[in-house]
C-alpha cells in the first residue's frame, strides 16, 4: 500500500486506486522504458513512464483533489447546518478543504486531521475491485452496497452507472469498429481499409479487425439487465432501444440482407431466367 499526499495520488494516471499503484527507481525507468524498447503496436505508449514532473503543484491536478478537507476540527456551526440536510456546497466554506489553499504556501504542508489512529490498513491486502474478475459482479457489489446505505438511491446509482459508463462506452466502440484499421496476421502490416483480396499487399497474409463484434456488444446484455430490473427513467430504456437497433443495422446478417451479393448470380440456373442470347 501507498499513503501519500492526495494531490500526488490524483497526479497519477486514472488515481492508481491501490491496487494499480507501485513506486519505481529512475534507473528502472531508463533501463526498461526506453523509447527503443517500446512496442509500436497499439497500446505501446499507455502507460509508459516518459514523463517526470518532480513538483507537483495542486493547482494543476485533478479538481477531486481540492475537495479533500484538511482541517483539524470541524466547527459547530457544520453540525448544526447539517441538521436541514443542504446540498454540500452550501456548507463546505464551514470546512476547510485544499481548495482554499491553492497556489498559497500552505497547499504542500500542515494537513490536519479529527482524529488519532494506530493503524489506518485494513486486513485485506487488496481491494474487491481486483479479486472480482467480472463487470457484473462489480456492479453487483456496487449495488449492494448502495442499497445498504440509507442516504444512497440504488436506482440512481444504477441510473448513473448506465449512462455514464455502459452507454458511452457501447456508443464509443460502435463507432470505433466502423472506423477501425485492419492488421495483417504475419507481418503486423495496418491497413486502414481492407484490400479487396483482404490479403495483406506485402506479404499476402490474412487480414483482421482490430476490434471484434464481441468488444462491441459485451455491456449492452448488461446494461439491458439493469435497466428492466431496476425499473430506470424511461428515457434510459428508450436511450439502450436506439442503441439495439443500431447495432443491429452495423452487425447485420446475412439472412436479414436483402442486398444480392454478385457472387450470387453466377451459380444460378441459366435456364430460370430469360436468355441473352439472340435467336
């Protein structure tokens, strides 16, 4: 586990939650992220360490980080203003919280704290993100949890999750899969387009897609499921429907086509239709 200052946590890529988090020697860096050794294959660059910023300065970190309350006590009036249940932003100049600290000298020190603790770990040295090997067992614990706690609405959960998240992320490979390259099987060739022969004008071997049907539609079932369990705002349903039939148009089968192919007309009896021969 790693305990730092929340402004270098946020500097990282994605927060580094625990589990994806680790500190590395320069040397290390040098030696084993070289841009000679990086792979220029898709995906080579992500999260490689090319970038060293040895100060980090709260102001340009994520604004997550500024909501992070570093008082050492909270006064009465918090309390008392809590009693009618304000919206936070309403009560948050009674704490104080990084924000207020930016680009003064105190945003890089004396961060207080409420209260005293022997041992802030936990038994469990890794987190249930890690350990659960599906999306939707996530979101199943995700649920759970929110229905657990009284202050939290599981269907507004489930709402956010489904527009935030599943819907973006299906709309966003829909389109990145009619716009996808294509890549040679043997050499590694990348294609934008496919050949006719869909072989590889170099070496002549197999072309693929990049990205697969199943990438595509692998949160709709998901998504889908939520959504008619949870009785969700109708607006979402109609927002997923749009989505099936769009997918259906881009996934489109064979037996569903009523566009003749040529190749269909060469087998045909030549005695089934009208000849073009002269008498």
């Amino acid at each position: 586990m790693c305990f730092a200052n929340p402004c270098w946590h946020s500097s990282k890529r994605r927060d580094c939650d625990g589990d994806g988090d680790s500190i590395l020697l320069l040397l290390d860096i040098f030696l084993n992220f070289s841009v000679e050794y990086i792979p220029t294959q898709i995906g080579g660059l992500m999260d490689t360490p090319l970038l060293i910023q040895p100060i980090i300065l709260p102001a340009e970190v994520d604004d997550q980080a500024h909501n992070f309350d570093v008082a050492w006590e909270y006064p009465l009036a918090f309390y008392q203003a809590t009693q009618s249940s304000p919206n936070a932003s309403k009560v948050s100049n009674l704490v104080e919280t990084i924000r207020k600290r930016v680009n003064l000298e105190e945003q890089f020190y004396n961060y207080g704290f409420t209260h005293h603790a022997s041992s802030i770990t936990i038994k469990s040295s890794r987190s249930a993100y890690s350990t659960l090997t599906t999306l939707a067992d996530k979101i199943s614990k995700q649920i759970e949890v929110a229905e657990k706690i009284e202050a939290v609405s599981a269907k507004q959960v489930v709402e956010s999750i489904i527009k935030t998240h599943l819907i973006r992320d299906i709309a966003g490979n829909m389109k990145k899969y009619s716009t996808q390259s294509f890549k040679c099987r043997a050499c590694g060739n990348t294609l934008r387009r496919p050949t006719v022969s869909a072989r590889c004008e170099i070496c002549g071997g197999e072309l693929r897609e990049t990205l697969t049907r199943g990438s595509v539609e692998k949160y709709l079932a998901i998504a889908r499921k939520l959504a008619n369990e949870h009785d969700v705002d109708e607006y979402i349903k109609e927002r997923l429907e749009l989505l099936v039939r769009e997918m259906d148009q881009l996934f489109q089968t064979r037996e569903k086509s009523t566009q003749s192919e040529l190749t269909d007309f060469p087998g045909q009896d030549q005695e089934s239709g009208p000849s073009l021969v002269a008498d």
